[in-house]
C-alpha cells in the first residue's frame, strides 16, 4: 500500500489541511494580517470545492471503514458547494467589531464539522460512522454559542449539545443491539446477516430515533426552533442545510444498503413519520413571527418531503433526495442570506419587519421571494422540479394518497411563504428596513444562489447525471 | 463462558441503567444532572456493548473497541458542554433550565 491509495480520502483530508491552516495562520500572522483570515479561508475552501470535482477512484481504505464511491462524492461536492456558499455569506458578519477576534474559530469549528460529515458520509463501518457524526455535531453546539454575549445564543448551545448528545446515546443503544444479534459492525456483513428478528427490529428503531434527532424529524424536532433563533444567523443557515442535508445523505445510504432486510418495517416507518413532519411543520411555521423560527419550521416540513424519496426504496428517490437536497441547497440559503444581509445591517429579525422592504430594497425582496417560491414549488424555479421528482418516485411506488397529503402540505406551505412576501411587496411598514448597500461578499453568495434556483431547475441534465449515480435497495 | 453471571443480567443491568437515563435527563431541572443523565446511557450501551462482545463474539474485539471510543468522544462531548454550562452561568446566574429559558414555544 502506497502512500497515493490515501488519496481517495482527498475531500477529508484537504479539510483537515485547510483547518490547520487556518490554525496556523491566526498563530503566526501579526494583527495587520489577521483581517485578511476570512478571505483567505474563503479562496482556500473555494480551492477544495473545485479540488473535490476532479475525477476520483472509488475504493476503501482501513480494511474497509472507509468507502468512497461516485455516489459518495457526488454527495460531498453537493455539502461543499453549500459549505462555501455559507463561508462568503458569513464574511460580513465576521468584519463585526465582536467577531473580529474569533474568526479564524469559526472556520476551523465548520471545517472540522464537515471534515466529520464527509467521514460519516464516506463510513464502511458504523465506527467511523458514529465518529464522524459526533465530530460533525459537537462543533457545531460550540458555533451555536459562538454569540458569547448573548444569552439566547448560550441557550442555543445547551439545548444542541444536550439534545444531540441524548441522541447518540438513543442511536447508540441502536447500534449495540445490532452488534449483539449480528456480531460485527460492517455495513457489508451487517447487510447480510440482519433478519427480521425482533431484537433487530427494536435496535434498528432506537437507531433511526437517534438519526431522526439529526434530520429534526417529527416528533424528534423540539430542540430545531430554539437553536434555529439563538444561533448567529450564519451558523442557522449552516445548520439547516449543511448538517440536515449530511444526516439525509448517510441516512439514505444506510437504509438502502444496510437496512433493507426490514424495508417494510422502515417503509412504514417512514410513511408515519413523513405525514407527521410535513403536517406539524407547516401547522407551526404559520404561526412564527420571527424570520429564524420561520424558516425553522419550514426547514422541518420540507424534510417531510425529503422522506417520500426514501419511502419506495428506488433509484429514482434516491436521485430525487440527491436534487432537491442540491436545489433546497440553493433556495435555502438564498432566503438565509437575505436574512444574514438585513440582520447585519439592522439586527431585525422579525416577519413584522419585512414589511415595505420592497420599497427600499427591491433586489433583496426579489431573491427573497424567488428563494420562497423555490421553497414552496411554484413553477418554474427549481423547487418545483426537486418536489416533482419525490412526489414521481413516491408515486411510482404506489403511495398514492401519501402523495396527495404531501400535495396538500405544499398547499398549506404557499399560504404562509406567502405571507412573508405579502409583508414585503403589499403591507406597509411605520419603519420600513432602510436602504443599504451590501458589501461584495453578500452579493456574490446572493448571486450564485439566484443562479442555482434557477439553472439546476432547467438544466435536465443535473438530474440525469445524478440519477446515474443513483442506487435502489 | 464460566464466569458465573448470566448475560442477561448484564443487558438487564443495561436497560435499567438507559431508561434510567432516559427519564433523569427529561425530568431533572439541574444542566450538570442533565449532563450525567446522558453519561449514564452512554455508559449503559458501553455495558450493553462490553457483554455482548465478551459472551458473544469472544474471538473479536470490535465491542470492546467501540466502547473505547463512546468512551471518548463522550469526554469530548462532556467537555463542551460544561464550557457551555459555564457561559450560561454567566449570562443568568443560574444552571436551571426553567430560569435560563428566554425562548418561548
């Protein structure tokens, strides 16, 4: 074994490169230099975004705890992408007077998160998986209580860190059931030797529990609002898109290659648990008025509609989770960064607050609501096309009338993304937002997610290219 | 094995130990009581994983292993979260999740 087979761990390790850079620079940079940190770590993680899109070669590595394939690649690329978007978006956030001191933290706190969720992604073993989500949660409890100053923001940190930690104990306690009936910890061998027994089917429900913690999944969503608002903005937007999106990614993978002895016990599942998502999660958003605990809740109810590609157990979910992950990616992040512009030049965080912000700032309220109509799926941004194709490979299976309330959720969803746009276009505000200009890094990470809400919707052959990839059970 | 003590008494003393962590961590009002709710189920699956591994699979290690690491990473847990605990005290002068509570249903 050569030193060059280490290189198809190339997305982990250029990470861990990258963090101690960071690292090493905030040492040894004198105070002059220090201001230049978060452009450095901007063009650096830009240069491992491109770095990750050079062809690979699939293979394992540790005796097979480690395993790389296309699809696992593909799902890497898809985290940087949305990682990098959320690096630019913080930069000005980070310029603050506050933040100034802490800002190579930062970067090494959210390298090393996702250094953890590609491990977790790319596990053979669940080892390394538990490692991996361990070292992509723990972090991210000490970036929630980054706002040291801020009592909510402490509040955020413990309610993460406590909840997360219950978490890997229920999924933990899983796991050790299934060691117990089947003897080893490979994913290969525990494919093959889980049968229906009991035991199993009773660890593989604490296992998915404790996943569904991650994936805020109803009724395991409680602790999501609260962290949503007290966390800084950025670090929200991270949250809700980079570690929802790792959880859905491995948690597809292991259903489908690890679990599908029991695929009609996690189908069923996944039929009570999806219905319950979608329908809490909107009943709840319509209600919020703060922006955060808003976009909380939506973020709950379109896992909802994460879960109907998984329900069939096809390719054609499985590559349909893969896109809408890429294009809620997009849509998410374009509405978060809308938020993270007006919060760092305002400190509003409320809907109230949106009110007139068109007459102010019309091209910030025009992303905000192409972003909501991708979230909602109106045609022809690309949210529609992410639902269509769950909705198809839910349906092609025959779950019809799950389809027809995931239809009505995304009715129920309309009505209040709506709400947030009427508060901007139609409502008129005693103190409307003023008008400001955003700096280049705001409008650069506002620009590529326009962009992505609207190529990855037209652009057929994204999907193509993804479903090659793709696998059923 | 002719150690003397049967499995199930170690998966028992197990699930008594997790449940009892289960409900500490949902009933105690104290952050630092929270905290050793959690480690008491972390350290239930490490029993849970130790017996399986020794009665079961004797001829491997991986059990054992992996408690060694659930071991660990709880350390590591443990530590940010007292850091955390620390900062909440600052900020309210108290580590009682009722009055260090701003945010609202």
């Amino acid at each position: 074994m050569s030193l060059g087979t280490f290189l198809i761990m190339r997305h982990e390790l250029l990470l861990i490169a990258a963090a101690l850079l960071v690292l090493i620079a905030e040492i040894f940079w004198n105070e002059d230099k220090r201001r230049y940190i978060s452009l450095f770590s901007v063009i650096l993680f830009g240069i491992i975004t491109i770095a990750g899109f050079l062809p690979s070669t699939a293979g394992t590595l540790f005796g097979g705890m480690y395993v790389t394939s296309a699809t696992t690649v593909l799902m890497k690329n898809i985290l940087n992408i949305g990682a990098l978007l959320v690096f630019i978006q913080s930069v000005p956030w980070l310029k603050k007077k506050e933040n100034s001191e802490k800002t190579s933290e930062y970067f090494l706190l959210l390298l090393s998160t996702l250094a953890g969720m590609n491990y977790m992604i790319s596990a053979g073993h669940f080892l390394m998986f538990y490692i991996g989500i361990e070292l992509a949660t723990i972090p991210i409890a000490a970036l929630a209580a980054f706002d040291s100053y801020k009592n909510k923001s402490a509040e955020a940190g413990i309610k993460l860190i406590l909840s997360s930690a219950l978490s890997s104990g229920i999924l933990l306690y899983g796991l050790s059931m299934i060691y117990g009936t089947t003897g080893t910890l490979y994913f290969k061998e525990v494919a093959e030797l889980f049968g229906n027994t009991s035991l199993q089917i009773l660890g593989f429900i604490f296992f998915f529990a404790g996943m569904a913690f991650k994936i805020s999944i109803v009724p395991f969503h409680l602790w999501t609002a609260d962290v949503y608002e007290g966390s800084p903005v950025s670090v929200t937007s991270y949250l809700s898109v980079i570690s929802k999106g790792a959880a859905v990614f491995i948690l597809i993978i292991l259903l489908f290659t690890v679990f599908p002895a029991i695929i009609s016990t996690w189908q069923k599942t996944i039929y009570v648990t999806s219905v319950l998502t979608m329908t809490i999660g909107n009943l709840f958003a319509i209600r919020q008025q703060n922006i955060k605990r808003f976009l909380a809740f939506s973020s709950i109810s379109q896992a909802g509609y994460i879960l109907l590609g998984f329900i069939g157990g096809n390719q054609l979910g499985m590559a349909s989770v893969i896109y809408y992950l890429l294009v809620y990616i997009f849509s998410n992040l374009g509405a978060f960064g809308v938020v993270i512009a007006i919060s760092n030049a305002t400190g509003k965080e409320n809907i109230d607050d949106y009110n007139g912000l068109y007459h102010t700032n019309p091209s910030l309220s025009l992303i905000m609501t192409l972003a909501l109509f991708s979230l909602a799926g109106i045609p022809p941004v690309a949210g529609f096309f992410g639902k269509f194709f769950l909705f198809t490979a839910a349906a092609e299976k025959g779950y019809y009338l799950l389809v027809l309330i995931a239809v009505l959720n995304t009715i129920i969803s309309l009505y209040y993304y709506l709400l947030v746009v009427k508060a901007m276009f139609i409502n008129k505000g005693e103190t409307p937002v003023e008008k400001f200009k955003s700096d280049f890094f705001t409008k650069l990470a506002l620009a590529i997610c326009v962009a992505g809400i609207v190529v990855t919707g037209f652009a057929s052959i994204i999907f193509e290219a993804i479903k090659n990839l793709s696998f059923g059970v | 094995m002719s150690t003397g003590i049967p499995v199930q008494y170690f998966l028992i003393l197990a699930t008594i130990m997790f449940f009892t962590g289960v409900y500490g961590f949902l009933t105690r009002r104290n952050l630092i009581t929270i905290l050793m709710s959690v480690e008491l189920i972390l350290n239930s699956v490490n029993i849970n994983f130790l017996a399986f591994n020794r009665y079961l699979y004797p001829h491997k290690l991986e059990g054992m292993f992996f408690s060694l690491f659930v071991i660990a990473v709880a350390a590591a847990e443990a530590a940010v979260a007292i850091a955390i605990i620390i900062n909440i005290y600052r900020r309210f002068s108290t580590i009682n999740v009722e009055d260090a509570s701003e945010m609202k249903y």
